[in-house]
C-alpha cells in the first residue's frame, strides 16, 4: 500500500482557490464578482499589497482598468498595448514585470503582469503590486 504525499499549505489554498472559483463560474456569479475574487485570491496567494485587472479592448489595443484592490501600482487610466511590457503580456501571452506610472519601485518590486487567457486568448492582464512572492510549484 502507497502512502499519499502530504500537500504543502501552498498547494492546499491553490486547491481551495481552483475550488471556489469553479463554484462561482457554476453558480454564474456576475463578471466583476468573479474577476474580484481571482484578483483577491492571487493577492492572497502571492502576498502582494494590491493588484488590478484590466481589461482588453482589441479593437483599439487598449487595456481598460476594470477592478482593483489595495495599492494598484499602475496607473487608473487606459494603457496602450502596442509598448512593452504590455505588448508581452496581451501578445506574447507571457507573463512579465511593468514599470510603476507613480513612483519607482523599491529593489525587486516591480508590479508582475499576468495575461489572462480564456480559451487561448487574452481576456485582459491581471497585474500585482508590492512584495509579490510567487508560490513554489507543487512536488
């Protein structure tokens, strides 16, 4: 008989997470509840101070600020995908480091932006601000 590998914290709460947020698509929670609650749970996750989702329109190659929570870090306006980092996260569909529209970042916080994908394509990016610790992947 196979003992079963006990589960580290970390991969316990991305379980919990992966679990609460297939209930919420389930019970057809409205968009911005949902976005909200993916940007809490990652802040969560990473330890980050703040963090935003922004939205893209394709048609104009804009992001459009659609939550936020905490300390946002980058700017409340519209962002232009056409520059980097932008332009790796929407078109590249990599994950990335942003440049801070307030102030310079302190050593090794520079906000991280997520591409957010649906289906193979970018919904948007979800970006984390402030001391963002990326969990260990699970063994």
């Amino acid at each position: 008989m196979q003992r079963q590998k006990t589960r580290s914290p970390g991969s316990r709460r991305m379980l919990d997470m992966a679990h609460r947020l297939s209930r919420l698509l389930a019970g057809g929670t409205d968009p911005l509840a949902f976005l909200r609650t993916i940007l809490q749970d990652a802040l969560a996750l990473t330890g980050s101070r703040g963090g935003a989702v922004l939205l893209l329109e394709r048609d104009v190659r804009l992001l459009r600020p659609f939550v936020h929570v905490g300390d946002v870090g980058i700017a409340e306006t519209d962002i232009r995908t056409d520059e980097p980092p932008w332009n790796t996260a929407v078109w590249g569909r990599k994950t990335t480091d942003a440049p801070s529209t307030a102030a310079p970042p302190p050593q090794g916080e520079a906000p991280l932006v997520l591409p957010l994908l649906v289906r193979g394509d970018v919904l948007g990016v979800l970006t984390l601000h402030g001391g963002v610790q990326l969990p260990s992947p699970p063994q």
